[in-house]
C-alpha cells in the first residue's frame, strides 16, 4: 500500500467515526420531550424508573432537576413511543452510513 492510499483509508475512518458520533448526538437530542410541565429523555433509565414505581401520581426530577409531579403510566407511554421512533430512525441512518463505507 502507497502512503496516499494509507492516508485515504485514514481519513475515511475518521469521517466514519465523525458521521457516526454527529449521527449519536442527533438522535440524543431527539430523546428529548417536554410532559406534564417537566423535560424528559426518553431511554432505558427513565422507562425503567416508571416502571418501577407504583401507580397513581409521583414526583421526579426531570432534566434541570426540577420536581414534578406525573402520571407514571402516562410519561412512561410517552417515553417507550420517543425511545422506540428515535432509535428505529437512528438504525436505519446508520444502516445507510455503514453501506456507504
């Protein structure tokens, strides 16, 4: 291999890595919703949590530390269908990212 093809297959790791962490924090940002007066992220820790605490209302913190109080079953369905699109879009950008390497 010549120094310019090594330097080409170089930079192509680096846009790839690059693409995919512009592609990360894209769809980290997406994550984000606002409910019952409070913003949210959508993900495993926050689904997990509401699953975990008993019905009727409860009061969490959300992003800016704020308490507020929710309907666990409510945002826990909001969450679950924020998490699911997002990560669903987020797979199949990468899917196309990957085939153009």
């Amino acid at each position: 291999m010549d120094t310019e093809n090594l330097i080409a297959h170089a930079r192509a790791r680096f846009d790839h890595a690059t693409a995919k962490r512009v592609l990360r924090e894209k769809y980290e940002a997406k994550m984000i919703f606002a409910h019952d007066g409070g913003m949210w992220r959508a993900g495993p820790e926050l689904i997990n949590i509401l699953a975990t605490v008993p019905p009727g209302d409860v009061v969490l913190l959300d992003l800016y530390e704020t308490p507020v109080q929710v309907k666990p079953e409510e945002l826990r369905s909001m969450a679950m269908q924020r998490w699911q699109e997002q990560m669903n879009a987020w797979l199949a950008e990468h899917n196309k990212l990957s085939k153009k390497r």
